[in-house]
C-alpha cells in the first residue's frame, strides 16, 4: 500500500498536460481581467447579482482511464491555489478570494448538490437559506462572483452514468452549469461522452453546445522524452526497492501497460507482492512480468490486450476503451502516435508466437528460458524438482561424516626415522 500511494503522489507534467493547464489559466485570465475590471466589480457582482449574458459551455478534457486526468485537476489546484483576502473598503476588510474549484460529482445526484460548493454558506448543509433549484446557478454565480472565482471544473461525472435515468440528470446538470456564467471544464471518460452522443433527445443540441470544446489527453509514447522522466519520477520513489532501473526497461514497462499511468503503478505494485511471496525484498523485472500474468491484474491485463488487437487489427471495441472523438478529428496527430504504439506492441507479439509455433522442442526451451530466467533455472536439469527437506537424522548423519572427514584430515603421517628400515 505505501508504495502504491508513493507512486500515486507523483505528477509528471508532460506536454500534453502542460498545454491544456495552459489553455484553461489563459481563458481564467481573459475572464478575471473583464468581470473584474475595478476592485469593486466584485462587491457588484455579490449585491446585485450577474447581469443577464451568454450561457458559458465547458471545455471537455477526455482520455483513456488511468492516463492523468485526475492528476492534472490536482495540478491545477496547486497552481490556482491563491486563497487568500483583499481588502476593498472599511464595511468589506477581508473578501475571501478564490480562483479555482473543483467539484467532485461522485454519488451526488441532484444540481443544488453539486453546485453548492460555488454558493454562499447558506447553501451549503444546515444552511437556513432556502433556495429554488431553478435558481441555484445564478445563485451560485453572485456569489462566485463576489469571492473571485475565475474557473471551475467538474469530476467523477463517470459515476453518473451508471443510474437510472442518467442522461437526462447530465443534461441537465451541464445546462445548470452553464449558467453560472463562468469558464469551467469538465474531467470525463469515454463512456460519459458516448452516453452524451447517444442521448435520444436532443442530441444535436447537446453536440453543439457541450462537445465542440475537446481536450484529449493520451498516454505518452514510449519513445518520448516525457515517458523516460515518469520513469525516472517512479525511481526516485521506489529506491532500494528495485533491482534494475526502470528507464533501462522502458519498452516492456510500457507494452505491460499500454502507458497507462494508473496501470504502471498497480503493476509495480503487484511486482513487489510477487517479490515478497518469494522471500525477496527487491523487485526484479521477471517479478514485473509475472505480475503483469498474475491474477490480480487480469483485468487492467484484458483491456490493455483490447487495445492492442484493436490498433493491430481493427473490428470492434468496448466503448469505455473508444475515443468518441475520432470522426471530429481531434488532437488526431497525437492519437495515431499512441496507436502505432500499440501496433508495434502488437507486431511484437504476433512475431514471437510465429518463432515459437515454428520452433522445435529444444528451441522452444531455450525461448522459455530467455523470457523467464529465474524459473528456467529453478527447473533445469541440474536443479529439476523442488528439493526434499532432510531429516533430522540424515542431517545428523551428514555431520557425523563431515566431521570425521576433519579428523581425517588433520592425522599426518609419520615420517621416517632416519637410518631405520620400517620394512623389516
């Protein structure tokens, strides 16, 4: 568990991260220097509440799971971490200023619910203050107002389309959103935004307003510079721990996880169990491999596989696992990368089963003893079958005769007397 959580800790942010923080600060910026042009325009914005204007759509940041996104929404509250108080006049000493929130959708199910975060305290549980839900993202925009708010994103909305009646409570809640009137984003994985584009009722208009906006994040080539420096980042974390450097097995870390940072971590950490239930204290990669095999993986295993075959040979494919995104070619360049990847991880594999179905008995051997050292070793002829334990008495038997052998040995033969014939 420590070193799932230490892995867990690291952030690296690769280019593809660093463009879509950079894209969403800049639309925070361009908002902050309108809405608060003079330093009273947020004491206006509280009082007399946001005047009538154009509905804010979101940027929709998508990608595989497991490649970052919750990572980057964690990066950016790091960046936009300026919580701090302005002073305005003598009746408002103290305006608490907050430029970003992240709200996280989990098992909420009802907008007053999830929107509260961005209103007054009044809103929030036990609050006394009694409010419309019609009226929550007006509401929730005075007073975001008042505090500063330049951005806002929405997460976990995944959990969302496991209910009942899903679609219907996800357009909703974005055209609530909406009218808060403040830039935000939303984190999603691929099955939300296919829920989305296979809405029944609608669905032009959902197209149109909450799907033109797209930042897709995908796992990093193997061959980039932004991979080696995680693999670095996941050195630095794990130390003494590791028997080889993670860098020098670059390619195999990424073909057992498809560069899938969630994947990497639960396969690391699956090594060092396989370690430990074989008495080690450091992870070998043979520990890495077996692990990927292992039964704990099997999952993560199946849909790395999918993607695989799915690069190599076409057909179809599980949703959850299928960009939505393709037909509006976006971010297309960076997509066909990650799946030449896959390919080539494909190729691989179909290439080394034909070597070994062509192969004879002896050939096949010596494969198997170059993809699995440690277990080829442990069954060659010379070490064939697990060891009998001795028992007590051959072990006392054994020491009998070593030290009799000592003894032996330290007896010296006599020399003979000079002059004297022994023979007679």
């Amino acid at each position: 568990m420590r070193i799932k959580a230490g892995l867990r800790e690291v952030f690296y942010p690769n280019l593809p991260s660093c463009r879509i923080m950079q894209i969403l600060i800049e639309r925070a910026f361009g908002y902050s220097q309108t809405a608060y042009a003079d330093p009273r325009s947020a004491l206006r914005a509280g009082y007399e509440g946001i005047g009538q204007g154009d509905p804010v759509y979101p940027a929709i940041i998508t990608g595989l799971a497991g490649c970052g996104k919750s990572k980057l929404c964690e990066a950016l509250e790091r960046i936009l971490s300026g919580r701090t108080h302005v002073f305005i006049d003598e009746g408002h000493p103290s305006v608490p200023l907050n430029d970003f929130e992240l709200l996280k959708v989990g098992s909420r199910r009802s907008i007053s619910q999830i929107l509260r975060t961005l209103g007054p305290p009044g809103m929030l549980a036990g609050g006394t203050n009694r409010i419309k839900e019609a009226d929550v993202p007006l509401e929730c925009g005075s007073w975001s107002g008042f505090c500063g708010l330049c951005l806002y994103g929405l997460e976990e909305l995944q959990f969302m389309t496991q209910s009942e009646g899903a679609t219907a409570l996800i357009s909703k809640l974005l055209l609530s959103c909406s009218e808060v009137r403040i830039p935000w984003f939303v984190v999603a994985n691929y099955s939300f935004i296919w829920k989305l584009m296979n809405e029944k009722h609608g669905k032009s208009e959902i197209k149109q307003r909450f799907l033109d906006d797209q930042l897709l994040l995908l796992p990093d080539p193997e061959s980039s510079d932004d991979w080696k420096e995680l693999l670095r980042e996941y050195q630095v974390v794990l130390g003494a721990v590791l028997a080889f450097e993670l860098e020098a097995a670059s390619l195999e870390l990424w073909n057992w996880s498809a560069g899938l940072k969630r994947e990497l971590v639960k396969l690391l950490a699956e090594a060092y169990r396989v370690a430990r239930e074989r008495g080690a204290f450091v992870v070998e990669l043979q520990d890495v491999q077996e692990a990927y095999g292992s039964a704990r993986f099997t999952a993560a295993r199946g849909d790395i596989e999918l993607l695989c075959a799915h690069a190599g040979q076409g057909g179809d494919l599980r949703l959850d696992l299928q960009c939505p995104l393709k037909s509006l070619s976006i971010d297309s360049v960076v997509d066909e990368e990650y799946q030449d990847e896959l390919r080539r991880v494909r190729e691989k594999a179909v290439a080394l089963a034909v070597i070994k179905a062509a192969a004879t008995a002896n050939e096949k051997r010596a494969i198997s003893s170059l993809e699995s050292p440690r277990t080829s070793a442990a069954m060659s002829p010379n070490a064939a079958g697990k060891r009998r334990r001795k028992t007590t008495a051959e072990l006392q038997e054994t020491g009998r005769r070593a030290k009799a052998a000592r003894a032996r040995g330290k007896q010296k033969p006599k020399e003979p007397k000079p002059g004297v014939d022994e023979s007679i």
